[in-house]
C-alpha cells in the first residue's frame, strides 16, 4: 500500500547539495524527507573530493621521500603498497561518513527514505512506497561521468571516478582521456605512486584556469614524468596487447597510438536525469542540466534544482552555496540569487591551482583598461624559501578605485590562501584593504598583503605625498 508524506520540504538525492538543504531546513524545525538510492554523501563523499584528496595526500608523502636532497635528507624511491593506499582511502571516507550518514539525519530529525525518487506529477514524487507531496521538491540529483561516444570506446575495459579507486594495483601505464581538474589531480596522483601516465587532451589541459598559472602547474607535472599531450583529440579507442590504445589526432594533422595498461575517462559529466519523470513535473531541462532561474528555480515553481544538476559550476561548495539560496527562498522567502562570481574553485595537485572571483582575462573582457593585474612571485616569500616551494604565482586583480574584482593563485596552499580571498572578494574589500591588515610571519598569505600593497608602488616617489611628508615635518 502506498504510504503517503506530506513534509514542507522533500529533497531528492543525499549528496553535497541534498545533504545540505536537509541539514540547515532540519535545524529550523521544517518537516524534510531526504530521498536517496545509494550512498549517503553523493560523489563528493563515495567516488570525488575525498578519496581524490585522500589518494593524492598518500601521492604527497611518497614524492616527499624523493625531494629530501635540498633540504639535506637523503632521497629514496618510496615503497608503495598500492593496496595499502587504497585502505588509507577507505579509511578516510570511513571516517567521514557518520557525519552523512541516514543515522545522523534522523536524528536530526529528517525523514530519510532509501528508494529511486521520481515525480508522479507536478506535486509529487514517487520513492518506493511512498508518495511524497510536499510543498517545495529540491532536485539534487547530481552528475555522472561523462563517457564521450568515442569508437571502441565501449569495447575496452576503462575506469571513471566511479571505479578508480577501487584498483588494489598501481596501473603500470595509465592513460588519461581528458586534462580537466579530475585528469590532472588523478594523473599527478598516480604518477607520484609509481604509475607510468599520459593524459591526452582535446584543447588546453586545465583549460578552466588562467594559462598563465595552469602553466606553473602543467610544468611540474611534466618534471615529476608525467606526459601530457595538448590539441590532441582521442578519435577511437582499440584493445592493444598489454591494455588499451587511444587513436589520437594531434596538432597539425598529425596522428599517433598511444598504449597504455588502463583508461581514466576524465572527459567532464553528465546531468543526472534520467527516470526523474521531470516531463511529468513539468520541469524543463536541456543537455546540461536542469533549466533553473537566478533564485535555482526550475519551471515548476514548486521545485528547485541544485548542485551538479544544474549543470553550471560543479563543486561540493557550489551545491552548498545553492542550498543556503534555497532554504532562504523557501523557508523566509526572502529573494536569493545566485552570483557565480563569488564561487572559487581549486584543483589540488601540488602545486595547487585556485580561482577566486574574475580571472585576468574575464575582467579584462568586462572592464577593458580599468583593471589592474598585482602579481607576485612565490619566491618573494621567505615562508616558500624556508619550504623550497618557490614555484608559483598569485595574482590580484583589481578594478576601478582598487576595488578587487578576482585573485588566481598557482602554489602551495593556494586553496587555504583563496578562503582569504574569498571573503574580501564577498565583501567587497579593495586592495587598500589587503594591503592594511597584520599577517603573520613567515606565512603564505602575506603574499596577499605583498601583492595589494604594489597597487600603491607609486606613492612613495609621488611629489604631493612628499610635499606633504615635507610640509607636517615643519611642526616639529
Ligand atoms: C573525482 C572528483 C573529484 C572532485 N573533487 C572535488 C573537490 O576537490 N572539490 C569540490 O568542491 N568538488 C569536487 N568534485 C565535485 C563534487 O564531487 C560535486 O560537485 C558534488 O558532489 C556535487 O554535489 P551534488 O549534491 O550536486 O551531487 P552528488 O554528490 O552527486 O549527489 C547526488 C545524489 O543523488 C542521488 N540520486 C541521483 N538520482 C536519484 C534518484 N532518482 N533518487 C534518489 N537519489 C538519487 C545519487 O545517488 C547521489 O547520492 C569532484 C568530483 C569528482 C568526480
Ligand atoms: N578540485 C576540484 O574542485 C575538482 C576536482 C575534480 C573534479 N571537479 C569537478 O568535476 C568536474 C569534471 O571534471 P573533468 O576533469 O572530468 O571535466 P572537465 O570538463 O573539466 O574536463 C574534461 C576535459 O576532457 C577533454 N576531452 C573531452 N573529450 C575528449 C577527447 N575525445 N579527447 C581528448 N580530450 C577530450 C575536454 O577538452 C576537457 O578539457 C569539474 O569541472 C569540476 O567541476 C572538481
């Protein structure tokens, strides 16, 4: 018999994004029915952020044991036990889990059903034997790997996300289709483990990111022997003898082979929509994802849709984002907006890569010759001295009166730095602001100060400000 809800809110998909809205509509005391059909914690949690953080802190410690020559420890190729790695993955996860888990949200007081959701109608949706009719539906359901309609493709073994870490063996060779943010952090993962890699790249390998910076990092993969083929398209995909082969037509017209043991399929995602019955709903959607409105809105204005679905920026703290403009929408009904200009992101392969408002070129796009571009070299900081890790670069850049309008950074710990970055750029600080606060010595973030401070390079050899210093020095 078909039992039927009636919550304020019923969410479908307990990721990033699901988990979210639950967590925060919960606290307020709002009814909430969380549905999901697999694991509690979505990609982020299973098969994204944490065990590709996890693999590549394993990664960090083994390419450690090869980089003691500068500092004075003796360098040796580290014993890495594949298996081992993966169990350090699963632990990780493990111990994140409880904080997703079906337990923690009932007692939060969430109704959790595990079941496939799918709207019966533009106000309800079916989960298992239940029919939930509530009053507002957020549709968190999520991405997938997108697996390009490559001939051969289908006929060889690959992995995606959603299968990587589950090898219990270093790949002798692994080959990377694609060289977004998952190929590279995955490829400088690998390689650093013991694998032998080639990433194969369509356009520019991390070609989100300011040039510029991705190029600190593409530089350092390919020192530590990774192999990275830019303006190369996988055109098929054939069995070869010891694993796989991508047919590749590369610059110029040129065409090659290359072999490998196993396949990453990093080519970007796909909306999770299929069996949502959105028809049914009458929510609109395109190749993307869910057509959502400023406030995530779909075109039943009952439901929202939020996270990877959308299609748009594709971070855990994106979906988080989304789900505080949500249950701001619907529990106070206060208007909410979502501004894309105030999500960083960060790719963490070593050095990190971080994006903080407007790149360079967008800002020059929007605003033409007003922007300025403050940029500093790690090696200007004593702390990446002390750390030999003077590769890198950060960048401010700032509009009209100093106003800062974006920061790129490549270098270590450039994610921690982009938190520092990101509240200034939410409230809308300026460089006199950079320049003016006290950071701690020797530190990362003094790069920052460093960085806003040559907006006023020109200050001190300005004639008016000596005149002034001149003028005061009469007093005494
Ligand atoms: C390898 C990798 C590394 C990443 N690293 C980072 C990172 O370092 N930092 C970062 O910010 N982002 C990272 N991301 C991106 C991040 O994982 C996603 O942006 C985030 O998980 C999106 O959250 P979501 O809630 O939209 O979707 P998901 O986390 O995918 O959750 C969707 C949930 O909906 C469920 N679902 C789907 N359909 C139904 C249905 N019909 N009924 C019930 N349940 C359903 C799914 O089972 C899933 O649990 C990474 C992604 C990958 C693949
Ligand atoms: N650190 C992070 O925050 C992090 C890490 C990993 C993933 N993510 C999220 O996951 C999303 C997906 O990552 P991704 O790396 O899979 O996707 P992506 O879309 O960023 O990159 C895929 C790349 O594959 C290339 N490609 C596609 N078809 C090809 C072909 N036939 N031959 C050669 N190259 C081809 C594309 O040109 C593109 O550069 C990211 O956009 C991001 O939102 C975030």
């Amino acid at each position: 018999m078909t039992r039927v809800l009636t919550p304020d809110i019923c969410i479908l998909g307990a990721g990033s994004g699901g988990l979210s809205v639950a967590a925060a509509a919960a606290a307020f005391g709002v009814e909430v029915v969380l549905v999901e059909r697999d694991r509690m914690g979505g990609d982020c949690l299973n098969a994204g952020c944490v065990p590709s953080k996890a693999l590549l802190a394993a990664a960090r410690q083994a390419q450690a044991r090869r980089s003691g020559v500068g500092f004075g420890v003796g360098e040796t190729e580290p014993l890495v036990d594949f298996a081992a790695v993966g169990a350090h993955v699963r632990s990780v996860i493990a111990a994140i889990a409880p904080h997703d888990s079906v337990e923690r949200f009932e007692a939060l007081g969430v109704t959790v059903l595990k079941a496939e959701a799918r709207f019966g109608g533009p106000d309800r949706v079916m989960a298992g034997d239940c029919e939930i009719r509530a009053r507002r539906f957020v549709v968190a359901t999520g991405s997938r790997p997108l697996v390009p309609p490559i001939p051969g493709l289908d006929a060889v073994p690959y992995l995606t996300n959603e299968t990587l870490f589950d090898l219990t063996e270093c790949p002798a060779h692994l080959l990377v289709l694609g060289g977004g943010p998952i190929g590279m952090e995955m490829a400088q993962a690998h390689r650093r483990l013991g694998a032998q890699v080639t990433v194969v790249e369509a356009h520019k390998a991390l070609g989100r990111d300011d040039p510029e910076l991705a190029a600190f990092v593409l530089d350092q993969l390919r020192a530590e022997g990774v192999e990275i083929l830019e303006g190369s398209r996988v055109e098929a995909v054939e069995q070869a003898d010891e694993g796989v082969a991508l047919l590749v037509a590369g610059p110029g017209g040129s065409h090659r082979r290359v072999e490998g043991s196993h396949l990453l399929v990093a080519a970007g995602r796909a909306p999770v929509l299929t069996g949502l019955g959105l028809d049914a709903a009458g929510i609109g959607y395109g190749p993307r994802g869910i057509t959502v409105d400023g406030g995530l809105r779909t075109t039943n204005r009952r439901v929202y849709a939020i996270g990877d679905v959308i299609g748009g920026l594709q971070f855990t703290h994106a979906a988080g984002y989304h789900a505080g403009l949500v249950v701001r929408s619907i529990l106070f009904r206060l208007p909410a907006k979502e501004n894309r200009d105030l999500v960083p992101w960060v790719t963490y392969t070593a050095p990190e890569l971080a994006q903080v408002g407007l790149s360079e070129a967008e800002a020059r796009r929007r605003f033409g010759d007003r922007v300025r571009v403050l940029a500093v070299d790690y090696a200007a900081s004593d702390r990446a001295r002390a750390d030999r890790a003077t590769i890198g670069r950060l960048k401010l850049i700032a509009g009209q009166r100093g106003r800062l309008l974006g920061a790129g950074i490549a270098g270590a710990l450039a994610g921690e730095m982009a938190n520092l970055l990101s509240l200034a750029l939410a409230q809308k600080l300026d460089m006199k602001a950079l320049a003016g606060f006290v950071a701690p010595y020797p530190t990362y973030g003094e790069l920052v100060r460093r960085a806003a401070l040559s907006y006023y390079a020109g200050m001190p050899a300005n004639t008016w400000v000596r005149r002034t210093i001149r003028f005061l020095r009469l007093f005494g």
